[in-house]
C-alpha cells in the first residue's frame, strides 16, 4: 500500500471539489453509489464456480476490471465516511473488537470446553 488513507481520502475531497460534486455527495447518494459499485464486483463473479472465482486475477482482463471495482467501493465508501465524519479504520477497529468478543475462538478459555 503506497498511499494512506487519509491521502486518498483528501485526493478525493480535491477531485470532488474541483468538479463542484459535494451538493450530489449526500449520505444517501454515497450510500446508493456504494451499493451499485459493489454489485458491479459482485456481477463479475455473478456465474462463476468458487473455483473460477478463486482464479479471477490470473486473468489480465478480469483482474483490471475486480481492481477498478474495489477501487470505486474504496472511493464511495471514503467519501461516505467523510461526509459523516466517520473514521473508517477506528470503525472497523472497534467492529473486530465486539466480533472478537462475539465470536470468541476455539479453545481461547471463553467457554469453550
């Protein structure tokens, strides 16, 4: 990974700006975006086997086209958390936190026998 987060996200915030695209750039919008992108990964996968699905990216074609998907999940889902002032990496900290303690595993002495 040779940017940050908080690189990309100001890279965006400028792209955005310049394009004067911050009045479309609404929770609901983003949110909206953010969905369709991510269907469009998932339409990539849409009739594979698991098998298929696992050899995606050594198909020159098909990995240009899963990385420039996750590339506008990442950008929407950014964007989002910015206009909501969320920080994306403490969120998902904290989300392993309560999954950790929800799901504890095997054999960590958290009940298990």
């Amino acid at each position: 990974m040779t940017e940050d987060l908080e690189a990309l996200r100001r890279r965006l915030t400028e792209f955005a700006a310049a394009r004067h695209w911050q009045p479309y750039h609404t929770p609901k919008n983003l949110a909206a975006a953010l969905s369709v992108e991510a269907s469009e990964l998932l339409e990539i996968f849409q009739w594979s086997t698991p098998e298929e699905s696992a050899r995606v990216m050594a198909d020159p074609d098909a990995a240009h086209r899963v990385e420039d998907e996750v590339a506008d999940v990442l950008a929407y889902l950014l964007q989002f958390c910015e206009v909501l002032g969320i920080d994306p990496l403490a969120a998902l900290s904290a989300k392993i936190d309560r999954n950790e303690r929800r799901f504890p595993a095997p054999g960590t002495g958290t009940g298990e026998a």
